[in-house]
C-alpha cells in the first residue's frame, strides 16, 4: 500500500489541478522550462557555428594540404630529395595515405592533354583580380587587343613558320623552322587569356616541332626564345609534354660546350652536334651568349632531376669568373680555347648586355640562397664598374652608359642598353640602402633618356642606338626600328618599383607609337629609318614575346606574374624562383677539366687554322649585314632588309 501511495503522489504533480491550487511551484516550473529551453537553443546555436566553423576549416585545410602536397611533390621530383630535417605536408599520414593525396594532385594536373588555364591568367579569368585604375584596364585592354591581332596575322598568313612577314603576307625561317613565333608568344597567350590560341599552339609543338634541323643554329637565341619559351610554359601550365620537348632540344645543344675551358661555341648543327663559331667574331665566342644561357639551363636541370645542363652554364661562369678584371666588366669577345678575352670592347649593349642581367636573375631564380651568392657578388662587381660608364649630355643632361675601348670611352649607347634600368630596380633587394637608393637613382635617369630616344625622333619610335656630343644632347646612329622590348620592360620594373604612374604614361606612348606607325592589317613591322617612317617587313618573333607583354604587365596588377614568385628570362619568359638548397655552392666548387689537357696542343692547331680561315672570311662578312644584333646575341647570318 506504501508503494501505491508513493506512485499516486508522484503522478499527481502531473495533473494541472495540482499547480492551479499552488501557484508558488507552478510559477517555479514556468521558470525551469524558460531556462531550460533558453538553454537548449544556445547550445544548438553555439553547436551550429561550431559546426560551420569546422567546415570552414576543414575546405581551407584541404586547399593548403593540397598546396603542401603539389610544393612537396615538385621539389622531390623536380629537384631531388628534401633536404634532412625539412618537414613539408604531413608527416602522420602513411605512406599509403600521402600517395593516394599525391595521386590526386597528379590527377589534377594536365600531362598531354590541354593544360587548364586558370593559374595565371588575368583577362578572361573568373577569378582574375580587380583594378582599381580603369586607365590602366582600358590600356591593358588595348594591348591585349594587339596581341591578338600579331597572333592572328602569324596564324593567317604565316603559320608554322619562325616570323612573319607581313607586307608580303607569308612566312620566314631565319631559326631552322622551329615556329619561334608560336614558342615565343606561349607564356603571352597564356598570360593574357586566350586559352583557344594557347591550345592550338601547344598542339603545333606536340605534333610539328622537331630539332633534328641541319642548320647553324644560334645557341643563345634558341635558348632564350625556344627552350626559355618551353620550361616557361610549362611553368605555368603543368603540362609535361613542354618539359620533354625541353629536355629534348636541351641534349641537342648541349655539344656546344665541348671546348677546353667550357666556353660554349655560339653556333651549333642541331641535328649532327657540330658546334663552332662565325668568322666575323674572329673565331671568338660572344660574352652575352655565354653568358645568357644559365637560366634555361639550370632550370632544366631543376626540372628535370639532371644536373649536367646546369653544370655546363656554371662551368661557364667559372671559367668567365676566373678572368673577370677587378671592374667586373668584360669584354664582348672570349675565346672558347683559352677562356681568355680577345678585344677591349666593353658595353651594355650588344653582344655585352644579358651577361650581366643574367648574373644577377640567376641569384634571384635560385631564391638568393647560399648556393647562388658568388652570381650576387660578381653582379654586385660589374656595378662598380658600371658606374664608372656613366656621363651625362648638354644641355639637358641625360645620363647614359658610354661604352669603352681600352681606356677612352664612346659616346654611344644601344637601346638594347635601356634593359639596365629594370636590371637596377630588380638589384635593389639585396644591396645596402645606400647602394639600392644609389640603383634606383640611375634607374630613373637611365629610364628618362631611353623614353627620349623615343621622343625625339618624327615617328616617336627609338632608332637602334645614339651618339652624344656636348651641346647636342642625342643623335640618332643607326637608325632602324624592331619593335624593340627593352625601354618598356625597364617601365615596368620602375613602375612596380615605385607606382609613380608617369612609367605607365611613358609605355602608353610608345604603344600608341607603335600603333601609328607599325601596325598594318596583317600584323606589325619595324622601320626601316625612325625619321621617314619607312617600313620594313618582318614581324619580330620578340614584339610577342617582350613588347606586348612586358606593355601589358606594365598595365596589370603586380599580383599578375609577381616579381617574388617569377624571374623572367631575356626574352621575357617567366622562370618560376626555385630555391636552390642542398647542393655545393655554385662558382666555389672546382670543376674537372675531363680530358681537356690532353686535347689542349690539338685545339691549338685548330684555333690557329680557323683564325687563318676567319681572317680571310672577315672582310667580306663585315661588308652585309648579316649579323642582326638583339639583345646580348645574333640572330644567325641571314640579311636585314
């Protein structure tokens, strides 16, 4: 009876009636329930957040886990193992776990199939950043527009060939028939967003191109134009078949380096491997090949895994390294024999030129390490000397880099020349604030004079170089115009450097120059002579390459091909920056000479005999202008009309 007592005293706190006749405890139930569900909401509220947080986290760890992952991959696949003790991506998955993400990542990333255009891109990009200058966007939209029109004259008129020509409506091979202009003009398609040009151009070098050409190939520029082109695309699209074709051309090049002190020859037979210099350098080979060949191959061999391409360059180095006077400047002719100089001719212009620049982005592209400080502090060297190049006009005083002769200087500056401002701005990082204050003084006055030479003529177009005489400020020497890269490539270092919006001004008029006096329906040509305004007819290979794209850069964000991530080549290729970490210090280690001792009385006899046949070969070879000079090389033995 108890226990039914106890049960009907429990349900009866159950019934209404109970708590109407006790208002005291129902006014306590009304409150416990509030609380209660106040409670119960929070936490239901506090646990969808949470939840949401989570997710949150999880999508944003995901992405950086797959970002570990592709960094992890490439510099174990790419550049070798990992150095001890460095720890990237995580470590507590198993070994199973980390090859399934792996395998992922490799799904993701196109092999020989169209690679996604969705990295880089600027224009034609969903994710493409915003400008705030619409100045800048409707100039940028416009040099896109040209681009375009180059790209669509080639594909017209000239496809599969090197260059157009535009007057005549057909094509050239002046590099063996390599398609330069569809290498070349890769990165800039991609760079831009035209995905439906960059694809048929990636299928032409699937299907068409091949090196087993029989002709005197120049090493420099199928270096920088070809092999700069291929690692350069492949950078940014990840797709493996640009890296073969690299490796490929890169085998075929490199016999050019088989000379007793490691200076390379400047000319090579792709298909057989013969490899020699011209007549008209005497037998000798040009410093700025020599010297502008480090980046691509070095970059092959990050690449790929193989260090002989990079221990070719660097033997080069060594050996120039080793005769570099106490200015740092040397001349333009260095013999492949005795790795000695073989003239007094110092400049910044042709045929000197991109030895320098590439001392310096060699620094920069192994991420200015430990391994690649003897380049910084051989660049750091030739700037002294540098300085000691400069003078200044009257009465307007432009200041110039005067080339030298022995002891007395020329008044003469190229506009190749009109690189070394860029040069300057990039040198800044890494320099005292003394010296990069100094560099960037010069800079700016070195960019006022190159913008002059543009300025000062009828068309508003740069002749090839100029002369100073007092009282005269400048003349212009020779007096052609090839749709030239490098005063605006300089704009764009200073205008990233400084955001003073007088360098996008300056780009815009030479564009607009350009626009006026080169452009014709089927593409763009020089000038014959910058103050008649006569045409030429060839559609440089280079004003893809260089000039549209360095003009574009100019007018993007600097978020666009960032100038921490990327160095670019001379011919505006941009490198990824790769550390190099784990290795002997370049320039430091002594390098095997091989059989090079035992060979050294036979290549004496050949020197001798090829100086007797070049002597005889020099006076006619000097009366053509067969020898196009561009930045830091040649551009072969055919004939500038």
């Amino acid at each position: 009876m108890a226990r039914q007592k106890s049960q009907s005293s429990w349900l009866r706190c159950l019934s209404l009636s109970y708590y109407i006749r006790r208002p005291r405890r129902l006014a306590l139930v009304c409150v416990f329930f509030v609380v209660s569900t106040f409670l119960i909401w929070d936490r239901q509220t506090l646990v969808r957040e949470h939840q949401t947080e989570l997710s949150s986290f999880s999508k944003e760890n995901q992405k950086l886990q797959q970002k570990l992952d592709e960094i992890r991959k490439f510099l174990r696949e790419k550049v070798g193992d990992l150095p001890e003790g460095l720890d990237i991506g995580n470590t507590h998955h198993s070994e199973d776990e980390a090859e399934e993400k792996q395998d992922e990542v490799d799904d993701e990333l196109p092999k020989h199939g169209p690679p996604v255009l969705d990295r880089v891109v600027l224009d034609g990009s969903k994710d493409a950043p915003q400008d705030d200058d619409p100045v800048a966007r409707e100039r940028r939209n416009k040099v896109r527009e040209a681009m375009l029109h180059a790209w669509t004259s080639y594909e017209t008129y000239a496809w599969g060939y090197d260059e157009l020509k535009p007057k005549s409506r057909t094509g050239v091979n002046q590099f063996g028939g390599l398609g330069a202009t569809i290498v070349d003009s890769l990165d800039t398609l991609f760079i831009m967003g035209f995905p439906e040009q960059f694809k048929k151009a990636s299928e032409w070098i699937s299907t068409h191109m091949t090196f087993n050409k029989h002709y005197g190939a120049s090493v420099f520029e199928t270096t920088i134009r070809v092999l700069g082109g291929l690692l350069s695309a492949y950078d940014l699209s990840h797709d493996d078949m640009f890296l073969h074709k690299a490796q490929e051309l890169g085998d075929k090049l490199l016999p050019a380096w088989h000379t007793p002190s490691g200076i390379p020859y400047v000319t090579i037979d792709l298909a057989s491997g013969s490899a020699a210099n011209p007549g008209w350098t005497g037998g000798s080979s040009v410093l700025a090949d020599v010297g502008t060949e480090q980046l691509e191959f070095i970059g092959l061999s990050q690449r790929t895994g193989d260090p002989k391409y990079k221990e070719k360059v660097e033997r080069t180095i060594l050996a120039l390294k080793k005769v570099m006077p106490s200015d740092g400047l040397l001349p333009i002719y260095i013999s492949p024999h005795s790795g000695k100089p073989t003239t007094q001719k110092i400049t910044f212009g042709a045929m000197g030129d991109s030895f320098y620049e590439y001392l310096l982005k060699v620094w920069v592209q192994g991420n200015k390490t430990e391994v690649v400080k003897h380049y910084r502090e051989m660049w750091d060297q030739s700037m002294e000397g540098m300085m000691t190049l400069l003078k200044k006009t009257s009465p307007s005083n432009y200041l110039y880099l005067a080339e030298r002769s022995g002891d007395a200087l020329q008044n003469k500056m190229d506009e190749l020349a009109c690189f070394a401002p860029g040069m300057l701005v990039l040198g800044m990082d890494g320099a005292s604030e003394e010296k990069a204050q100094k560099y960037l003084d010069v800079a700016k006055e070195l960019a006022r004079t190159c913008y002059n030479f543009y300025q000062s003529t009828r068309t508003k177009l740069a002749g090839e170089n100029y002369h100073f005489r007092d009282g005269e400020d400048m003349m212009v020497g020779t007096a052609y115009n090839i749709l030239r890269p490098e005063t605006v490539e300089s704009l764009m270092y200073l205008y990233r450097k400084t955001g003073d919006n007088k360098y996008r001004d300056w780009g815009w008029d030479i564009f607009q120059a350009f626009e006026a006096n080169s452009r014709l329906p089927t593409g763009y040509v020089g000038l014959h002579d910058v103050t008649t305004g006569t045409k030429d007819d060839m559609m440089q290979s280079f004003f893809l390459a260089e000039t549209l794209k360095y003009l574009y850069l100019l007018f993007s964000p600097p978020s666009v091909i960032p100038l921490d991530q990327w160095v670019f080549n001379t011919e505006a290729h941009p490198l990824r920056i790769i550390p190099r970490v784990n290795e002997p210090i370049s320039l430091e280690e002594a390098n095997s000479e091989g059989n090079g001792s035992r060979l050294m009385e036979q290549d004496r006899k050949v020197e001798m005999m090829e100086r007797m046949q070049n002597s005889s070969n020099k006076r006619n070879t000097r009366k053509r202008l067969g020898r196009k000079e561009v930045r830091g090389g040649t551009l072969g033995t055919f004939e500038y009309r």
